[in-house]
C-alpha cells in the first residue's frame, strides 16, 4: 500500500519560482483530491519534477524543474507546499543509483565529467532521451553499474570513471539510538518500504511531524522519534506495523566535536543532583520513584517486562535501578518493583535552576527597591520602561511617577507580593521576576496569621435558581 | 489517586504529551489557562509543541470522538515565582464550557482555608490497587493547619504550603495525579486552595499530605492572565 508520495520530497510552504520569464509552469489543476492525487499525476510524467501542492484550494501546478534547476528560486509561501522527486534532489543513491537524477558532475577524482550529448573527447553509445536522464554532465548510471553513477569524463587520459557518490546508507551514520539520525533511508532492514510520517495509512499513529518538530520526521525516512533502540518506520505493509532500519552506527559513543546539533548541545552537560530540560542527562543514582517505589533495575525483565536492555541504550546509561529518561519522556523514570505500577515519574529530583545569582536584595515586597539590577532570574535583560518594544508596556513612568521606573532596573509598579520584575526583552515572555531575593533580615509576612483574616466573598458562585413554579 | 472513588471535577484537565499519553493532572482557572505543577513542565520558555490539554471526559483513555471531549493545544509555559511550584498554561483557544468543563475559582489573596475544611483531590493517577484507574477518581481530604502538619513533617511545610490530614486508611493523590487540584468547598462553591505536588510517600497512612498553597501566588495568576 504505497502511497505515490513515497517518491516525492516535500518542502512545507515553499514555493519554487522560474526566474526566466520566457519559462511558464503549467497550469493548476484544481479538481484534485489531495496531494496525493498530484502525486500520481506527477509520477509517472517524465517532464513533470515536482509540483506545488495549494492547501486551500486543494490545487496543484506540475512543473519540468526542481530547485537544483538553474535559474529557480525557493520562496516561502503561506498557501503552498512544494514537493519535489526524490531523485532529483537526494544527495546520496539508493541501491546502484539507476534512478539518481542528482546534479554530481565530476569524478570521485574530481575529473569533470563530460557531457553526455557530446562524442569530444570521448565518443560513447549513449543518446540522452528524456527516459534515461542522461542530462547535461551530470553522473548517471544508464549500464547500472554496481559501482553507482559514473560519466565520461572531460581527460584524455582518462576514458570514464565513478562519480563515488555514496549510498543514502553509508552517507549517514548512527550515533547511540539515532534520536538525531536525519539521513535519507526510507526502506527498513528487510526491504519494505517506509510509510510516511504524515501519512495514517496503512498504518495509524501518534507520531504526527507537527507536532514532532524537533525529530525531523519529514517524508519517509527513517527515524526514531520515540527513543527506540536504533532508527525505525513504519511500513507500506499492512502486515507489518514497523521495522528498525539497516544503517551503520558511528561508533559506541558520541562524539566530542561532530557538528553539535542542538540536543547535543543541550547533552554536553550531565547532571548528577538535579535535572534539566526533560532530564535525558540525569546520570544521577536516585533510584526510586516521587511515590518512594523502588525502582527495578534495567537489566532485569521482571516484575516488568520491557525493551531497555542496558547494553542497547549505550549512552543512556541505564545503570542499576536509577532513574533515567531514555526515550524522552517529561522527566526521569523507570520501571517499579511493584507488579502493579509499570512506570513512574521520578519527580523527587529536583530540577536544575535555570535561575542567576540574585545580584541583589529588596525589602517587603520591594515597592522601594531603586537599585541597578536590571536583568530577570533567567538572566533576560529588562526592557526600558519607557519603551514599547517588544512589549507595551501597562506601566510606564508617566502611568506610575510614584514607582521611580527609571532605565530598565527592576521595579514593583503593581505591589507584586512575589518582589520587584520588569518586561523582558524577550519577545516570547512578557515580564519575569528580577535576579533579587528577599534581604537577609527580612521575613515575609506570615500567611498564617495575617493581621486582617481574609474573609472569603467573591466566587463565581453557582447560581440555583430556586424553583418558582408551584 | 489512592482510596478514592469514580467521581467527576469539570474543572480538572488531563495533561498530554506528543504520543497523547496522561502524565499529570491540572485545573482549568480560566477558559484559556490552566494551573499545574512545575514538576509536570520540562520547560519554562521552550514551547511545549505537540502538547495538549483533555477536557470534559472522566475516561483516562477517551475513545476517539467521545461526547464532550476538548483536545486544546498548549501554546504557552508561565513559570510561576520562586518556590511556587507552579505553571501555567495558556491554551490555544478558550474551552467551551459546559456541563462537563467548568472552571474553578480562584481564592482570595492570601487565604487561609480553616481547618477542618472538607475537601477534594481529583486525578486519573496511580491508585495503589484501590481501584481500576481508568476513570477519573476523587478522594474526601480534610484540611489541617500548618503547625499541626509540620509535627509530622517536623518544620519543612512551608507557609506556602498546606497540608490535609493523613488518614487511617491510606488516601491522597500519586504519580499521575500531580499539577491536579485540592478543592474546597466553600460559601457555595468550589474553590482551588491547593495544588497537588509530589509528596514522598502516596498516601502515607496517618501522615499528613502537602500541597501548594494556591491563595499565596493568586496575584501572580492574575497578572500574568491579565497581562498576557
């Protein structure tokens, strides 16, 4: 049950423009079902690349170009998706690369490669049809030679060679799970071939790309959303739900200086008394659950059964029985020593304060507080409370003369119980609390025997109307 | 929740990750913001994409389509002040409330609730083997003071914090319940006095449970949904 997208590459709201005016795209079709539908339209045309999909008006317009074609350009777009054939535009060669139509032109030597509707300086069989794709220079593989595309090149001496462009499966490896595997292998070990992400058939499942942005789980291609033990999909056979994927690994650990990508970022540091993010680099030894459950150790299947055999999960360091987060879940977890409760949260630890120093402190509530201090307890700088930008303010230093908002320094215009904030120069966070903590000698007025208790009178209470009929 | 009983609470919401799956409880204090515990939340300012709130359903694993059902995105992570424990959360759109999704009041600024005030937790989390949690439980918790609380807890319950006497039979909230409600029933109205937290032990026989004292943050609840 493949679905005709499967060769097809999509740029969600990208548009690829002609820059030659003298080149029209074709016309949209508008009586068609989905993308799909283009798809099929779009496939088996040997003149037709790619095709821009409209998401509102269900329409699609084929086009003879990709964006590998000269004179195109990509432009964001807000109606249209752009879906491209995957053999125009992947950068590596699925099997022995008969059907690369990629734009490699020169020789794993780095000879350039001769064009194949030339017989100068090497004569040759081959006349380019639109069926072979022998295009240009580019390398092709019209004799499926097991070495992948090669070309005639442009040197006396040397007749044709292989372009070594690499396997989508040897071009990528495999670091620990291959949670951050991003290549282009869209067939699993045994063959089949993957089933879209975006796609719920033929098989169903909550791994909808959107809202799974940080996994990359574009087109086809294997991933491994779900921490699994290597890069998986699921497949275009009914009958198989899904099946890990045949790629190298790189080696038992992560690399100290590949190209960080940003969850690698976020793993430099380990934590041992505390936990940050989602805690996937808690190394600690707590090793029961917020509840006090003793947690059962990862290299026993009993009382639960499960899949996190230590010796898989190499980088996750699932040591003994303490609490460790291996397939990104919200915190720490593990498996419980009781029958009855499989998993469970390791809350207890507590979470790495994401807080700065405090770099000074405020009396009360810090009403008079006209210190310096003019940066949040995340360490955001504050906005200027003369500014609008990025937020406009609802107190600024004609509304409240009486609240000294001079600069950008931490002030309590509103008598904030929690102490003096300001408006954050971040343009996702309004406002934040200041880096200031309440000064040594001061102890907050008691909740518990306020001067005045209060007397509890407003509610959205239920109003019962009393039944007026009799 | 441990020792209790199917019940219904419109007011308490499930939270969701990105494969749908339960892990914490919260209250709806506002059409578009709910309040739960900041253990709950991995981040503070990275939007939690893919993450949902479920309304309007006592099924821990409502069928697609269900009656009554609300799946509303989460947008938006407020931190609450320091040592609040709390979160809020800003959904992509109002809930629609009816007989099966209600907000719960906030209480007044700093608020003491009584002791011996009747009230109740609400959650789909773990149960202990009292009963199948498949639906959402409700369990009967009576306040005690703070002194009262901290001759168990020998001092560390804070004044932002409250405590519901530890019964015989073993009661009280459990992994999966936090970032729930402890609501009073008060002047005719169900009020959020208390924040569900992770406590050492679930429902320790005889050993006073903790939760956040909502009354203490109130303000700050208000600014940021007035302000926001």
């Amino acid at each position: 049950q493949r679905s005709p997208l499967n060769d097809f590459q999509l740029l969600r709201g990208m548009e690829l423009k002609n820059l030659l005016h003298t080149v029209v795209p074709g016309p949209w079709q508008e009586d068609v079902a989905d993308a799909e539908e283009c798809a099929k339209r779009c496939g088996p045309l040997l003149d037709c690349r790619a095709f821009h999909y409209n998401l509102s008006s269900h329409g699609c317009q084929l086009l003879p170009w990709t964006e590998h074609s000269p004179h195109t350009e990509l432009h964001q777009s807000s109606l249209c998706d752009l879906f491209q054939k995957k053999d125009y535009v992947r950068t590596c060669i699925m099997d022995n690369g008969v059907g690369y139509r990629g734009t490699v032109a020169r020789t794993v030597d780095g000879l350039p490669c001769q064009a194949w509707n030339s017989r100068f300086p090497n004569d040759h069989k081959y006349r380019p049809t639109p069926k072979n794709g022998l295009e240009e220079n580019f390398c092709r593989n019209p004799d499926r030679d097991s070495r992948g595309p090669w070309c005639y090149t442009t040197s006396g001496s040397v007749r044709f060679q292989t372009c070594g462009i690499k396997s989508c499966r040897d071009a990528v490896c495999v670091w620990c799970n291959g949670e951050e595997y991003r290549g282009q292998v869209d067939v699993t070990e045994s063959g089949r071939e993957c089933q879209r992400w975006d796609l719920q058939h033929p098989h169903s499942h909550p791994f909808q790309p959107d809202k799974f942005l940080d996994k990359a789980l574009n087109d086809n291609y294997c991933r491994n959303p779900d921490g699994s033990e290597r890069p998986w999909c699921y497949t275009t056979d009914p009958n198989i739900e899904r099946e890990f994927c045949d790629l190298p690994s790189c080696g038992p650990n992560l690399p100290l200086t590949t190209k960080a990508s940003k969850s690698h970022l976020r793993s430099k540091g380990k934590t041992f008394n505390c936990f940050r993010g989602k805690g996937e680099d808690y190394r600690g030894t707590t090793n029961t659950t917020s509840a006090g459950v003793p947690c059962q150790r990862w290299d026993a299947q009993s009382p639960h059964q499960h899949r996190f055999v230590p010796e898989k999960y190499a980088c996750k360091d699932l040591r003994e029985n303490f609490c460790r987060n291996p397939d990104g879940s919200e915190a720490p977890w593990c498996f419980t020593s009781r029958p009855g409760l499989r998993v469970a949260f390791c809350y207890q630890i507590p979470r790495c304060t994401e807080e700065v120093v405090p770099e000074g402190c405020y009396h009360g509530s810090g009403e008079q507080y006209r210190g310096l201090v003019s940066k949040t307890r995340k360490g955001v700088q504050c906005q200027h409370w003369s500014a609008e930008t990025p937020h406009k303010p609802q107190f600024t230093p004609t509304s409240a003369p009486q609240a000294g908002l001079e600069a950008n320094y931490c002030r309590n215009p509103d008598g904030d119980s929690h102490g003096p904030w300001c408006y954050t120069l971040d343009p996702a966070t309004l406002f934040d609390y200041c880096a200031l903590q309440r000064c040594d000698d001061e102890q907050p007025p008691s909740v518990l025997d306020p001067p005045d208790q209060v007397q509890f009178d407003k509610c959205g209470k239920r109003l019962d109307k009393s039944n007026k009929l009799r | 929740v441990v020792g209790g009983h199917p019940g219904t609470s419109p007011w308490t919401v499930s939270l969701r990750n990105r494969q749908g799956q339960h892990f914490c409880g919260g209250s709806l204090v506002k059409e578009q913001w709910v309040l739960t515990a900041r253990q709950c939340v991995w981040s503070c300012h990275e939007p939690l994409t893919g993450y949902e709130v479920w309304l309007g359903t006592i099924n821990q694993n409502p069928q697609p389509g269900e009656a009554n059902l609300q799946k509303v995105p989460v947008t938006k992570t407020f931190c609450g002040p320091a040592g609040s424990q709390l979160v809020l959360l800003k959904l992509e759109r109002p809930v629609t409330l009816n007989h099966h999704v209600a907000r719960i009041c906030l209480p007044p600024e700093q608020y003491v609730v009584p002791p011996g005030t009747k009230c109740e937790i609400a959650g789909w989390g773990e149960s202990k083997g009292t009963s199948n949690n498949t639906v959402l439980h409700v369990a009967s918790m009576k306040v005690i003071s703070n002194q009262e609380c901290n001759v168990k807890h020998r001092g560390h319950v804070q004044e932002n914090e409250m405590c519901t006497e530890g019964l015989l039979v073993p009661t009280g909230a459990c992994e999966g319940d936090y970032g729930g409600p402890l609501a009073c029933y008060t002047h005719n109205c169900w009020v959020l006095e208390g924040l569900i937290i992770p406590n050492r032990v679930c429902a320790r026989p005889r050993w006073p449970a903790i939760f956040t004292r909502v009354s203490v943050f109130v303000d700050w609840i208000n600014k940021v949904i007035q302000l926001e």
